[in-house]
C-alpha cells in the first residue's frame, strides 16, 4: 500500500464529497424548477465521484467507504476550503460551480496518465460525467455576463469572493513530492495552478468581467509573482484560514467553522446509527 496514493484519492474525495453535500442544499431552493433539479443531479455526481475515490482507498486500506466519508472528524477531511463554504446567493454558487469544475477538468485530464491503473480509469470515467457540468456552468456563466446589468454586477462580485479561494484546490496534497514521484501524480499542483489560471484570464476577459481580479486573487490568496511570471507560494502559510481572504489549509486539515456546520448536517444519520446499513 502506497500512504502517498491514499492521501491523494482521500483529498480527491473530500472534494467531491463536501462540495457535492453543499450543491444538495439548493434541491427545493433553487431559483426554478429547472435548475432545481440540475443542482440536484449535479450534486449526485459529485457525492458518487467520491464514493468512486472511497471505494479506492478501501482497496487500498481495507477500510469501509462509508466509515471514510462520513466517519471521520472535521480535522480528518483535506478537502479545499473552496468546497466547504455556505452556498451564499445563487451568483456565488454558479460561479463556485464554474471554477471549480474547470480546475477539476484540468486535474482529470492528468490523472488520466496515474501510474496507478485504477485511479486513471477512475479519472477518465469521471472525466467523461464532469464534462456536462462544465456545459452547465459555462452556459449560466454566459447567460448572465452578457445580461441586464444587476445580474452582471452580482456575478463580478461572486467572482472577486470566490476566485481567490480557487488557490486551495491547487494547495500541494501531503505527501505530494512521493506522489509524483511514484507517478500517481502525474503533474505537480503548482503546474496545474499555472495553467489553471491562463484559462481562467482568458475565460473572465472573453465574459467580460474586470480583469483586476487577477491581481486581487494573488494578494489574497498569499502568492507572490516570481521572475517568470508564475505564482508561487509565498513564505509560511500554515496558519489556518479565518476569514475568505485565505485559501489555504484544507489539504493539512485546517478548516473553517463552515466545514463544522456542514459535517454536523452530513454526518448526523451515520453518527445517530453506527454500523447501520441499507
């Protein structure tokens, strides 16, 4: 058993599992029947991507899937803490929805080429599901850009709270230098993070919304530009995130109140009835 490997598909599913329970909370909510029951449907994926990514570490580990998503204490989980935060007004959810899909794209696409077979099938099969939500995110995304102002307004705001926090889901993973190392990780996060943001400038310019953002994001999320242009990790960022101004943490376990409120709400059936089972 590789502990590098386990690390990896464990953040991979924290991911997937808490932004899929936050997406469930708009079922009977949503702004029309429709999109109520895309959300809805999205978020089944995203909860049954991380059963996927469960049910490979329990391989791994011999570990129930069950225990391993619902289980375990807050501290426990290495999701981004992106994933974790309230669903806020429904310009944040999209725009949440629309980054975060397409850095999951990105990281698909490269876990395609794992080392490991069963995590690259994994990811291509994925892969395949993810690419209607992108469909999804980036239709709303154009809808209200190039709509009445008031909607515009909004989502430029949604962008400026939720794009910094995107940096979290390229933070490194534990134990990621073994990882790519031993190939489970065919490309870096950092390198993910750079491309990653080539295609979100020219996403946010061709939509139209305020390019300072960039700029913004970087104070923010505490990068600093080195001599090539890339971002990079400025100094220690081990203290844990307090407020949205920063990203980092949740692939050591730091977490906000937010995830806390969200456990309690996900985990409150399996922790009410241990052993259980359907």
């Amino acid at each position: 058993m590789s502990d590098a490997l386990v690390s990896l598909l464990t953040a991979l599913a924290d991911d997937e599992l808490v932004l899929g329970h936050r997406h469930s909370e708009w079922t009977g909510f949503a702004p029309h029947l429709e999109e109520d029951v895309a959300f809805s449907s999205i978020a089944q994926d995203e909860i049954g991507h991380a059963a996927a990514y469960y049910s490979l570490v329990g391989q791994l580990t011999g570990d129930d899937p069950d225990a391993l998503a619902l289980g375990r204490e807050v501290l426990d989980y290495r999701n981004a803490i992106l994933c974790e935060r309230p669903n806020d007004d429904w310009a944040y959810t999209l725009v949440r929805h629309w980054l975060y899909d397409h850095a999951d794209a990105l990281r698909l696409e490269a876990l395609e080429g794992s080392a490991d077979p069963n995590l690259a099938a994994l990811a291509t099969k994925i892969r395949r599901e993810e690419r209607y939500h992108l469909i999804h995110a980036d239709s709303w995304m154009k809808r209200i850009a190039r709509g009445p102002v008031e909607g515009r307004t909004k989502l430029a705001d949604a962008v400026g709270k939720a794009f910094p926090e995107t940096f979290g889901l390229f933070e490194p993973f534990e134990q990621e230098e073994q990882m790519v190392k031993e190939g489970w990780l065919p490309v870096p996060s950092d390198e993910s993070r750079t491309r990653f943001l080539d295609e979100m400038r020219t996403a946010l310019d061709l939509l139209g919304l305020p390019t300072e953002i960039h700029a913004h994001t970087a104070a923010k999320a505490e990068f600093v530009a080195s001599s090539s242009g890339d971002l990079i990790s400025s100094e220690d960022k081990d203290a844990a995130p307090e407020d949205a101004s920063d990203a980092l943490g949740g692939r050591k376990g730091r977490h906000t109140s937010d995830l806390e409120q969200l456990w309690s709400d996900m985990t409150t059936q399996y922790r009410s009835n241990p052993g259980a089972t359907w």
